[in-house]
C-alpha cells in the first residue's frame, strides 16, 4: 500500500514539471533570463528528484540499512548467564564473596582422636550462646577436626571462644599449600641443603623477600640421572609467579627448565579420578573399552 501511494505521488509530481517544462517552451511573451533560471530551475528539480526516489526504492538501501542496523546489534554487549543471575539476586555485597576454606578453624587435642575431639568442642562450644555461625564439622587425619565457619567474624569468635579456655582444645588457622614446580637438568654437584640458597643467589631477577623464600623447600627427587637429576620444589606463590615467567633458573652451569608439579589423583580399577583403587567403591572397569567388568 506504501509503494503505491509513492507511485501516485511521484506521478503527480512528474506530470506537473511536464506542464511547468511545456508553458517554459511555449512561445509566450516571456523574458529570456527568466525563461533560462526557470529552465535550470526545473531541470535541477528533476534530477533531484529522480535521484532520492531511486535511492529510497531501490532494494540495496534496504539491504544496507538492515547490514547496519545488524552490525549496530552485534556490538552491543550479550548478557551472560551470570549477570543476569546477579542482578536478580541483587548485588548485596560490593566485594567478592570468600571461599569457605578461608573460614576454617582446625581444631586439636591431647591424647584424643577425631571422635574425641568431636565431642569434646560440642560441649565445650555452643554456637547458640555465642552467636557462632557454624556451617559444619568434619573429621580430618592427624587427629583433627575441620570447623567450617560462615565468615570470618564467626571464626574469629569460635577462636576467642576456644583459646578462653585452653586446657583442652587447640585451634589453629589452616595454611593453603604452596605451589610446586618441576625443575629439570639440576646438577648433581649442588646438595639438596644448598639448592635454594644457590637459585636465591644466582637468580636475581626473582625480586621477592627472604619471608618468600623461607616458605619455600625442597619436596623430593623425582629422578636422577648420573650427573642431573629432577627435583620437585614448593614455591611462595610470588616466586612460582616469576619463575613461570622466566620460564627457567640458572642453577651453576645449567639452565634448569622449570614448570608446574600437578599430580592427578585417578584409580585404576574404576578409572575414576579423586581416589585411590584401595579406596574405590565402584565397579572394576576395563582399561581398554572403559567399560564396567563383573570380574
């Protein structure tokens, strides 16, 4: 319907230039300078015309507008999942969240085991009376227990709390681990006492403290060859960073390439990952097809 009211309209507008472009050649009295401005007039009248009319019809100026309408769609940032997720939950709190590991308390005691301690820090402790978030208890090697506190608040109360009365319980803060790093080609001239004394000396691009390097210590030989061998050294993270960096140390005469130590944990009766095959539960799998055997 749109299409032909512009066709009648520029139909309408072209029949009147003919009558303007007809009077203009008629041989009336008229003077010759207007005759000529109005003859110029018109042949511009036309031109302009013709060329809007053609560019608004025409399919490629369509095509183009959708091309660019399509394009300014495309870079206009997607919504994620999570941001769609956080706004309808409300952005309560301006800092990120803490891990539950940096809320722990790992709680001990003499001559007694998990159990004992259980029991021990429930009669002793209680959440009610000291306003304590306590999200749960776990019991741990070493004789231990691990308490999972709700913030940092809690725990600090729950430490308060244990260390008032500290005949019996024993709190402490747990450490993360630091990382572990692989370093190959270390000569076996360079004792296992000496070996971080030698990269802290000889490496002077790792630009960190002593309290970084105390941290650190040597695991284990992994392998020994007869004149280098492969260590396994755990890292303050600040130095794991800047020795990834450099991506080698300079150990003497050597240039010890060094990467990340990650051992995965996989049972190989069930060829599942976490666990042990003397702690698996599951079906003995095969080790060809994966699939689950009976015998």
């Amino acid at each position: 319907m749109a299409e032909s009211d512009d066709d009648v309209f520029f139909a309408a507008l072209e029949n009147q230039c003919k009558i303007i472009e007809s009077a203009l050649q008629s041989k009336c009295n008229m003077n010759q300078q207007i005759r000529e401005e109005a003859r110029q007039a018109l042949g511009e009248l036309k031109s302009s015309v013709y060329r809007n009319f053609v560019m608004i019809k025409s399919e490629k100026f369509v095509e183009a507008c959708k091309e660019s309408l399509k394009d300014a769609m495309l870079d206009l940032p997607k919504k994620t999942y999570n941001s769609v997720v956080a706004q309808s939950l409300g952005e309560k709190l301006n800092e990120p969240p803490r891990k539950a590991s940096c809320c722990s308390v790992l709680i001990a005691a003499e001559n007694c085991n998990s159990g004992d301690v259980r029991k021990l820090f429930k009669s002793q402790v209680n959440p009610r009376k000291e306003k304590i978030g306590i999200r749960h208890l776990k019991e741990i090697s070493d004789n231990r227990i691990l308490v999972n506190c709700a913030s940092e608040e809690d725990r600090e109360k729950l430490m308060t709390t244990i260390e008032a009365n500290p005949k019996f319980l024993k709190p402490t803060v747990p450490k993360r681990k630091n990382p572990t790093m692989m370093i190959r080609n270390v000569p076996n001239d360079v004792a296992d006492s000496e070996l971080l004394d030698v990269i802290q000396e000889q490496n002077l691009e790792i630009l960190v403290s002593n309290e970084c390097w105390k941290e650190s210590k040597l695991r284990f030989v992994l392998k020994k060859f007869q004149h280098v061998r492969t260590v396994v050294i755990e890292f303050h993270p600040k130095i794991r960073k800047s020795v990834t960096a450099v991506g080698s140390l300079k150990i003497m005469w050597n240039m010890c390439h060094a990467e990340d130590f990650l051992v995965i944990n996989r049972c190989f009766s069930c060829l599942g990952y976490n666990h042990r095959a003397n702690e698996c539960i599951n079906m003995l799998s095969c080790s060809f097809s994966s699939r689950t055997t009976l015998h």
